[in-house]
C-alpha cells in the first residue's frame, strides 16, 4: 500500500524512489515497476519542470526500463519536451528497431511548429528532422517535415526572422 501511495505522489521528490522501485527484480514487482514508471512520467511532465530537469528524468526512466511498452511510453513523454536535450536522446533511439517509429514521431513532436510556437530549430534540430523522416509513415507529416527544413534554412538564427534578401551594402567600401 505504501509503494503504491508512493507512485501517486505529487511531488517531483518521489523521483529517486520511484526509479530504485523500478530496478527491483522479480515477478512480484512487474506491476510494480510499470507504476513507477507512470508515477515518473506523469512528474516528468509537470508544467512545474523546467526541460532539462524533465529530460534528465526522462532519460533515467528511460534507461531503467526494460519493457519495450515502457521505453515507448517515456519516448512519448520526451517527444512533449521541446528542447534540443529531448531531441539528441530520441535521436539515440532511432538505432533501436524495437522502438524507432515512435522515436521518430517524438522527434517531430518536439520539434515541429504547433500553434503559437515556432517549433525548435538549428542544425542539429534540422539533421535529427531528416534522419527521424525515413521512419514516419504519416506521409502528410513527412512534407510538412520537408517544409520546416526548407524554412529553416531561410531563417536568420541570431534573429529568428525569414531571410528576404541581401542586406544593403553599408558605407564606402566595396568587395574588390
């Protein structure tokens, strides 16, 4: 009864125990572990945390996790992190058959535009887009994916703004 309070916890606090319970072995501690994990991924994804801290969560339960349902449960919650730290561990995994459709489609998740938000960019963002494309089977998302590169490489990273141009020649001087 404890352990199962201890998986409905809701303070961020209850991590480190969360992630003990879920190296435990055995078979009396299958259904165990599974509620840790979601103990785990519902803190993780507390609007409280800020990104680094949630993927530094998410990556210990991901490492933790042996069942493949676990490990795409925790890619889920890591493809709703936008950040480039989410991005570069769900770019690991698409080495990882078992469980690369999905860590291609939280790729796209965390990096893609969604309403108001611009959606991440840079070239690593750009080189995980491309290398996650391959992997969707959601052909309408691969073109929107195709989009998002094309602008990206229109886009000012110091300003965030499209490129329209050449600025104008400034002073004097001239390029001989």
């Amino acid at each position: 009864a404890a352990t199962r309070a201890m998986t409905e916890w809701p303070e961020v606090s209850a991590v480190p125990d969360l992630l003990a319970l879920m190296q435990k072995d055995g078979p009396e501690t299958a259904v165990l572990r599974v509620l840790a994990l979601r103990g785990i991924v519902r803190l993780a994804s507390s609007q409280s945390l800020e990104s680094p801290e949630k993927v530094r969560i998410l990556t210990e339960a991901l490492k933790a996790s042996t069942r493949i349902e676990d490990k795409k449960l925790v890619i889920s919650a890591l493809g709703k992190v936008r950040a480039r730290a989410a991005v570069e561990e769900l770019e690991k995994l698409l080495d990882d058959e078992s469980v690369r459709s999905e860590a291609a489609m939280a790729i796209a998740s965390a990096c893609m535009p969604k309403g108001s938000s611009p959606g991440l960019s840079g070239k690593r963002v750009r080189e995980a887009l491309k290398r996650a494309q391959p992997f969707l089977v959601n052909e309408s998302l691969k073109k929107q994916i195709d989009s998002v590169i094309a602008t990206m490489l229109r886009t000012n990273l110091a300003t965030g703004r499209p490129v329209t141009g050449s600025p104008p020649q400034q002073g004097g001087l001239s390029p001989k």
